[in-house]
C-alpha cells in the first residue's frame, strides 16, 4: 500500500485529488463571503449577525462549544437552511442564498456530515461511485457507465481512504471510523473547491485521526477546506487560523496561540479546563 | 450470491457495474417464467380435458390473472423497495390502465349491444346520450388504447408526483395522499356523468383484435401474453436498478437528504421512477380486463390498494421476484379461500400482514435467501471435512 504522504505531497499532485473545474470567481477576493447572517429557530437565535470570510485555498477551523451555531452555518452555506437576513456568497459570482442544494453542490461546494451518513445498503465501491464528479442530471444518471478513468478514480480513493478491501462490502457494516473515512472518501470523489468537514474525527483512534490530519492539511492549497471539530489536539494539528464560534457569532479569530490566550474564549470554554485548550 | 457477484465483475469490464440479463438471479427468473408459460400451454392443449393433468381454460384464466397482478406487484416494489416510496394508491394506475383498455373492448361490441347502437356503448344509450363524449374518441383503435393505458397512468403519476416530490412529501404523508388519490378516483368514477360507466363500470366484453373472448385458444392467448408482460416488466425494472440511477434511487430510500448534497435533484428521480412504475401498472391493468371481462371502480377501492402493499410484503421487499411470489401466492390463497370461507378473507389478509411484518420482515423472499445460504454453508462445511 502506497504510504498517504506519496499520495499527497504537494510536488506530485495526483489527478484525482485536484478539484473540478468550478465557474467559482475568486480573483477579486475570497472564496466563501458570509454577511451579517441571522437565523432563529422559534425565536432562539442560532446563527447571529455571523461574518465570515474564507479565502482561497484555505484550511479554516472552526471551533466552539455544542450548540455554538456550527452545523446550522454549514446548512446554511449548503442550502439546507435558509437565513433570515444576511448574504452568502461563493466567489463573486454566486448568489448561493439563490441556490437549492444539488445547485451548490454541483457549484463546487462539498460537505462531511457531523453524523456519518453513507448510503448503507450499498457497497462501499457504489457509495464512491455515486459521490463522483459525473454528471448528475436524470438522463446521464440512467445510462451513465464506469469508464476507465473513473474507475480508476475510485480504485485511488479506496487506497487513500484504506477501504480497499472492503470495496465490495455494504457500507452499513463498517465501524464508525470507518464511516467517516468514507464520507471524506465520497466528499474527495466530487472533487469540490470548498470543503466543509463537520467533526471528522469523532470515533476515530489516534493514528486515524493523525491520518484524517495529513489529509486534511494536503487538501488545502488547491482546495479550501473548513474543519468543524471539537478535538483541540487535532485542530492544533491542523490550523493556521481558528474561528471561535460562540451563541451565533465570532468570538475570536487568529491563530491557534491568540485564540487560546484570549480571555473570552477561556470563560466560554468554562466547564473545559483551559488546559485543555492551550494543551 | 457469488454468481451475481463474479456477473457484477464481468459486467464492470464493460463500463456497467452489473448487466441485468448478466444477474443469475434474472435468468433464473425468465427460465421460470417461460417454463411455467411453456407447461401450462402443454398441459392446457396436449391433455385430454378428463385427464387430472389437463388444464382447463378456467385455470388458464385464473392464471392470467395472477401473471398480471405479479406485474401490478413488481410495479409497487419498483417504488416501494428501491424508492422507498410506499404507495397506497398504486391501484389507481392498474385501473386506469384497465379503464383504457376496457374502453377499445366497449367500442368492440358496436351493434351487437342491448340497445344494438353501432356508435354507442349501452350504458350511453340507458343515459339517454346522443353522442359519444370527447375523451371515448380514438379508443375504437387498439393501438390507441393501448397507448393510453401507459400514457394516462403515466401523465396522472407525473402530475401528481410532480407536486409530492417537488414539496418534499414523504414517508406516511405521501402513503396517505396516494391512498387519496386512489380514492377520490373511485368517487369520481362511480359517477354515471363521468362517462365511464358509473357502478356497473364496462363489461359484456365481445373480442379483442377479433378474437372472440370467451374462446379458450384467446384466454390462453392473454395468457401467454400476461407472461410476456411480465417478464418486459421484470426486465424494464431490473435495467433501472442496474442502472447509476437505480442506485441514486437506493441512497434516495436510505438517506435522501444526503443525495441532494451529491448534487443529484432528488425530485427528478423519484418522479422518473414513479412514472415508469405507473405505467407498468397501467400495463397490467390492461392485460387484466379482457381476462377478467369487467372493469369497474372497485379496482380503485383505497382497500385493493392496500392488499397489494400486502402482496409485496409478504413475498419480500426490494428483490422484485419477491413481489411476483407474493402476488401469486396471497391470489392463490385468496381463490380458494373466497370460495371455501368468503367472510374470512379481510381477516386472513390483516393476518398475513401482520405475520409478514412480525415473523418474516424480509417475506418469502428474504426466507429462500436464508435457506440458500444455510445449504451453501453446509455444503462448505463438508467440502472442509472431506480435506
Ligand atoms: N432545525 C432546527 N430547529 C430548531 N433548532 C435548531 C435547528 N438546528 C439547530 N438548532 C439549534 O441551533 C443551535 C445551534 O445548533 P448547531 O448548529 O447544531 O450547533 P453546533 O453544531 O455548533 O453544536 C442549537 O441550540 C440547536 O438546538
Ligand atoms: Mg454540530
């Protein structure tokens, strides 16, 4: 088996591993432009006059206390919630407050899910095979075949995400971090500009998680990624430049050090010793 | 199971995952059905009517019968098992399918009615109508009927799921407004001003294409025809399947709000499916009513609906075979039954659905699935002890 770091590094760069082509705009500044967004679920406001700003190639992470708002920022910039006021936007040239989601999916934009969610009753090879950067309207679907190359694809994928062997096993019998490596697996297939990883670490041992790492640190640069994660050794790992969510809004933003120095962030974190953080 | 998997392999060489006529569990399935074709037509023709093999026209009937219902099934589980969309209305298509064809045999009968009118059916006549109604035009040729068999139930499953889909519906919300529809169809077709006969529905049946119906060489005919259907259907259904979007359907079943984020638009899939499995329906219910010789709107009662949900059921979900063993057996059971205890068979029928869902949640399919891999894993176990 290839070790990860031959297919990662950044003087080799592997076909599969570099994003489609997207009509996403970004020479005149970032590649993810959220506004002022609000949105309250029954009065309680979830999202609060969040701003933020992605540039590309980026490797964001964003962290906070459960309930901060992370997940519903996602859905909102995926289509799955729409905000109250506020504007999103992916370059500058897309509206995605006007986009359903197979729009902004097929724009570019891909998304792990916090709860693992592969397509169970099929194989793993099925489940990569569906993720693919193909064309997703009805008719390509219905007679689309597997060519060579995307196949080929695949066979990479399942390396990279060391599912080889159980390429022909159904997804529902794997082991949670299993799952997640799958998922990553299917978000890598469609081939997005933007990443959204929600938690990719829950479940996962420690060398997964040191692997997840090396992953997710090769993706940026071609890919902007924005990692959602609780474990702070593992965000540590990764980022350059952290977000602190908190009731709806940034607290802070900066680099791994500022943030764990600022006061704020440690009484938000009350309840987490701020050991943990600075650690 | 190993077989279907080395035919998966063959099949990727050429660029599909698995060909459906490559699935062993396809061919066996057309072998079957031909040779049940093949005996029942020797056993029909080649025996003298007093032998205790022979058999008779009323039987080749009944069977034809059955052969399109297992299509009305295979239909459903198109839907039910690789959709995950539990229609409660399916009825609907069947009987509009049916409604079409009964309306090229209607106008068959010309002079030789009660009231002997060449251009109108008799029900027309008793209405006191003097013209026949637009939508009865064109249904003197077959062609056209038939084409509106597949049409018409096609046209009402993509209006309808248009809409459903469209807002999102699922899950019990949609089984109940299938089952409304199929309801509000049968109000609506119990009307005598409807044109399609009222209560009575259309019947007296003569011939079909100029074969006399009553005749046995043309029940078997139909017969054979049914089987044909059948196998078309089967086919049609497993291609799908075969398909990437049959397999976009599965993840749509399983999880389908994960496949929008794919970019695939979830809508437009289920709403191909569900047409495609409308039409079937419509099909069966064509090949149905010149076998039967009446069609009324019973055939859309909210409770036929329901009792092929119970088919599916019990013969197993998601394996289309499945669907095709149910509707044959629950039949079967349900002919000798009506004749020996006609009360007992709504309670027969609750019983058999909760014995499906309770004792064989994966029906007689699931069932002969297990029995296969217990004799394979005997057989293995044996080939270990003799090493
Ligand atoms: N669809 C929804 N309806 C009602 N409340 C919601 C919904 N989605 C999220 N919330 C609430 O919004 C808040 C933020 O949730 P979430 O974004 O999941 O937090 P995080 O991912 O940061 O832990 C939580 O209090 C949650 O209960
Ligand atoms: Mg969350």
């Amino acid at each position: 088996m290839k070790p990860l770091s031959s297919l990662i590094q950044r003087d080799r760069v592997f076909d599969f591993l570099k994003p489609r082509e997207s009509p996403v705009d970004v020479r005149h500044g970032p590649i993810l432009y959220l506004d002022e967004v609000s949105v309250s679920f029954d009065g309680f406001k979830a999202i609060d006059r969040l701003s933020l700003t992605i540039d590309d190639g980026e490797l964001r992470c964003i962290i906070g206390p459960n309930g901060a708002g992370k997940t519903t920022m996602m859905d909102i910039i995926t289509g799955k919630t729409r905000p109250d006021s506020g504007e999103v936007w992916f370059g500058t040239r897309h509206d995605l407050l006007r986009l359903d989601e197979p729009q902004i999916a097929t724009l570019g934009i891909g998304r792990k899910f916090q709860k693992p969610t592969v397509f169970e009753a099929l194989s793993v090879f099925e489940n990569l095979e569906l993720a693919g950067a193909g064309d997703k309207r009805l008719w390509p679907s219905l007679v689309a075949r597997l060519d060579a190359q995307a196949r080929e694809r695949i066979e990479e994928t399942l390396e990279l995400i060391q599912l080889t062997e159980q390429r022909d096993r159904a997804a529902g019998v794997l082991s949670h971090g299993q799952k997640q490596w799958l998922e990553i697996g299917m978000l890598l297939m469609q081939r997005p500009r933007l990443l959204l990883v929600d938690e990719p670490v829950a479940g996962m041992t420690e060398r997964e998680m040191a692997r997840t790492a090396e992953l997710l640190r090769g993706l940026a640069g071609r890919h902007s990624v924005v990692v959602v994660e609780h474990d702070m050794g593992f965000v540590r790992s990764i980022a350059n430049k952290v977000t602190v969510l908190h009731q709806g809004r940034v607290l802070a933003e900066g680099t791994m050090d500022q943030v764990s120095k600022d006061s704020r962030v440690a009484e938000v974190y009350l309840g987490a010793p701020e050991e943990e953080l600075v650690r | 199971m190993s077989e279907d998997f080395a035919a998966k392999r063959a099949g990727m060489a050429h660029g599909w995952l698995v060909r459906p006529w490559h699935e062993r569990s396809t061919q066996v399935f057309l072998f079957s059905v031909c040779a049940a074709l093949a005996l029942v037509t020797m056993l029909h023709l080649a025996l003298p009517a007093g032998h205790p093999l022979h058999v008779s026209a009323y039987t080749v009937n009944l069977l034809g019968k059955y052969l399109c219902y297992a299509l009305l099934a295979v239909a459903l589980d198109l839907v039910w098992g690789y959709l995950g969309v539990l229609s409660l209305g399916h009825g609907a298509f069947f009987a509009l399918g049916g409604y079409a064809m009964g309306m090229y045999l209607m106008r068959g009968i010309g002079e030789r009615g009660v009231y002997g009118n060449p251009e109108l059916p008799d029900f027309m006549v008793f209405l006191n109508w003097d013209r026949l109604p637009w939508y009865w035009h064109g249904f003197d040729m077959f062609w056209f009927a038939l084409v509106m068999a597949l049409l018409v139930p096609g046209l009402l499953a993509f209006a309808f799921g248009y809409f459903a889909f469209r807002s999102r519906v699922s899950g019990v919300y949609l089984s109940i407004i299938t089952q409304a529809l199929t309801f509000a169809l049968m109000l609506a077709f119990l009307r005598n001003e409807m044109g399609f006969g009222g209560n009575n529905g259309l019947t007296d049946f003569r011939e079909l294409l100029g074969f006399d119906l009553r005749q046995g060489s043309t029940r078997l005919g139909l017969f054979i025809a049914s089987g044909v259907a059948l196998m078309f259907g089967y086919l049609v259904c497993r291609a799908l399947i075969c398909s990437r979007l049959g397999r976009v359907g599965v993840a749509v079943r399983d999880a389908s709000n994960r496949v929008r984020f794919l970019g695939y638009r979830v809508e437009r899939v289920q709403l191909y499916v569900f047409v495609v499995s409308a039409m079937l329906a419509g099909l069966a219910g064509a090949l149905y009513v010149p076998q039967v010789g009446i069609i009324n709107p019973n055939e859309f009662s909210p409770l036929f609906s329901i009792e092929l949900v119970v088919w599916v059921a019990l013969g197993g979900r998601a394996t289309l075979y499945g669907a095709v063993i149910g509707a044959l057996v629950v039949n079967y059971a349900k002919t000798w039954l009506t004749s020996a205890m006609p009360d007992a068979w709504l309670f027969v029928l609750g019983g058999l659905f909760v014995a499906a869902t309770l004792l064989l949640p994966q029906g007689i399919a699931g069932l002969l699935a297990q029995l296969r891999r217990r004799k394979s894993a005997k057989r293995d176990e044996d080939r270990e002890a003799l090493t």
